[in-house]
C-alpha cells in the first residue's frame, strides 16, 4: 500500500499529507472515471513521482487555508466538475495537474458553496436540537461499523490487535475508514494504541469528547454490542 511508505521514507508532517492526498486522487479518479487509462506510481522513493510533487504542492499552498478534513472534498470537487465539463466527451484528460492553480482553485469554490447549500438544507429525520457535532459523531460511529464489519466480520478485540500488528489500522484510519469518534469511544481501541500512536495519528481525544454525549454513547452500545464503552 501507498501509505507504507510514509513510514518507510520517513517522510515529515507535509510529506505525508501529500502522500495521502495522493491516495485520494488515485482511488477516487478511478472510480469517477473507471474506464480512463490513469497515471501510475513507479517503485521506489514515491516522492520522485510526478503525481507526488503536484500533491505536495498543494498541501504547501494551502496550509492554514483547506482543513485537513478538506482535502478529501477538494479531490471530490475537482473530478465532479471535470466529469461534468467532459460528459458529452468519450475520452477526457484527466491529469493531477488539475488539483493546483487558480483554476482548480475556482473549481473548489463554485462546488464547495453548491455543497454547503445541499448539506445545510433542513432534513426532517434530524432533531433541530441536535449539536453537529453529535451528528458528526453519530454517522462517524455508522460508518466505521459498516467497513469494520465488512473488512474483518465479527469487531473482536483480538482481530482489532491483528489489524494494528500488520498496520491495516493505519491506513484504514488514514483513509477516513474509522472516525476518531469511534476512537474516542472505543475501550478496545483505547488499550491497544499507543501514546506514539496518537501522535502518528494526529489525534486529540480531548478534541472529540465533548461530542460523546448520551445519545452517542447509546448509538456505541448499540452498534458494538460486546465492546465496553470507554469512560
């Protein structure tokens, strides 16, 4: 997997942002366009690919401007508005040159307002009363059940350290697989990692705990039957 070798080179903090935004466009440019014939990584030291130097690029640029969380909608906007540019085409360009430039840039902006107003539109199966924060956490803890049970079948603690000891919790994490709402409210997950691991992680428990409301804690129980909750 990509995302070894931000271990395996020792790569800093913004080498391995870019690595995982690299990730991003490989994964979501072959699903929006199955059928194109896309770029590819050589072996060796990843950073001496082209795909790499664009995706670094990036994440300097936009320091302090797109969130971490970001990146992902970023890569999503710039192939929802290309395939939307080339739908009466056969065969479109599809190059990650388009995630840097001004153009890219306006690309990002017409869509992410467009994605506001639809994810901002009342929904009447939400409590108005409910803080997003919990409604964050709520389909963070949905998803990380459905991938965990499809990806390992039973969620049991011993299947959990097998997925640290081979370091698919890493990449899975880092791919957005697993919330770090799941985290901040799984035992099991608690006594298996590190405090190094939290680092590697850039995860704060203290940022994600006041989301852990009742409600939360009900929905953990709920979805992860046999794991205690953690206090």
């Amino acid at each position: 997997m990509y995302l070894d070798s931000i271990i395996q080179y020792e790569m800093d903090q913004l080498e391995a942002k870019a690595m995982h935004v690299v990730v991003l466009w490989l994964e979501r440019s072959r699903k929006v366009f199955p059928d194109y014939r896309h770029a590819t990584m050589g072996k060796g030291d990843p950073r001496r690919s082209l795909i790499f130097k664009i995706c670094y690029k990036l994440v300097r640029e936009t320091q302090g401007v797109l969130e971490d969380t970001e990146y992902s909608l970023y890569v999503r906007a710039q192939l929802d508005v290309l395939k939307h540019i080339n739908s009466n085409r056969g065969t479109p360009l599809i190059d990650p040159n388009c995630l840097v430039g001004e153009k890219a840039w306006k690309r990002w902006k017409l869509w992410k307002r467009r994605y506001d107003a639809i994810q901002n539109k009342p929904k009447n199966t939400t409590d108005k009363s409910t803080p997003q924060g919990v409604i964050k956490a709520l389909d963070g803890l949905e998803k990380t059940k459905e991938f965990l049970a499809k990806s390992l079948g039973e969620c049991t603690e011993a299947k959990y350290k097998e997925a640290y000891l081979n370091n698919n919790f890493f990449r899975w994490y880092n791919l957005g697989k697993i919330s770090p709402y799941y985290l901040a409210t799984s035992s099991y997950w608690q006594g298996i990692l590190k405090p190094e691991d939290y680092k590697k992680l850039n995860f704060d428990i203290q940022v994600y705990k006041p989301c852990i409301e009742e409600m939360v804690r009900k929905k953990f129980t709920e979805l992860f039957p046999n794991e205690p909750l953690a206090l």
